[in-house]
C-alpha cells in the first residue's frame, strides 16, 4: 500500500477516535449534571468551555497531523466518531451509569437515615 493512502486512512482513524473522545469527554459531563444539578447558567458556561475544547482538539488534529491543512473528510470522520459513539457506546454507558447512581442513592439514604 502506498505512503500516502497509509497516511489518508490514519488520519481518518484519528478523526474517528478524535469524534469519539469529544463525546465522551462530554459524556462526562452529563453525568455530573446528573450527580449535580446545575441551572442554565453553569450549563451554558460548561457547553462554552467544552466547544472551546472540541474546536482546540479538531484544530490541534488538522494541525498536528496535516500541517494545519483543511481536510473535510478529517471533519467529517471527527462528527462521524461523535455519532458513532453517541448511538451506540453512549447509550449502554448511560443506562448503566444511572443504574449505578440510582443505586448509589438508595445505599446512602439507607446510611443516612439509620
């Protein structure tokens, strides 16, 4: 296989893994909503870090892995990572975290009210 289609087919990888951090980077975030109930406020400021980070991360992949150049199907693999990752690990990730938190909860109110 030549160079180049090697280089073409990991850059491709890395949009697709890039895509998948981001989601659960703010998978992350989610779930301390859920832990912490936040107002619009601290919402809207968490969302504005996070797209600062995400733009940075996509930057520093275009910018790392191909000198800063403009790829679309590097983007397009980044938004394909989040899909992928939303509709298939996120949901199990998510069902089974709040499972886990509606259990934590029952235990500690058990501890606190005895």
């Amino acid at each position: 296989m030549s160079e180049r289609i090697y280089y073409e087919l990991l850059l491709t990888a890395l949009s697709l893994i890039t895509g998948g951090w981001l989601m659960a980077v703010y998978d992350g975030f989610r779930f301390l909503r859920i832990l912490i109930r936040h107002n619009s406020l601290f919402v809207g400021v968490e969302d504005f870090f996070y797209w600062i980070y995400a733009g940075g991360a996509v930057f520093m992949l275009l910018y790392e892995q191909n000198n800063g150049a403009f790829r679309f199907y590097a983007v397009a693999g980044v938004f394909l990572g989040m899909v992928f990752y939303d509709r298939f690990v996120s949901r199990f990730f998510f069902r089974c975290l709040k499972k886990i938190h509606k259990w934590f909860k029952m235990i500690t109110k058990g501890v606190l009210t005895r």
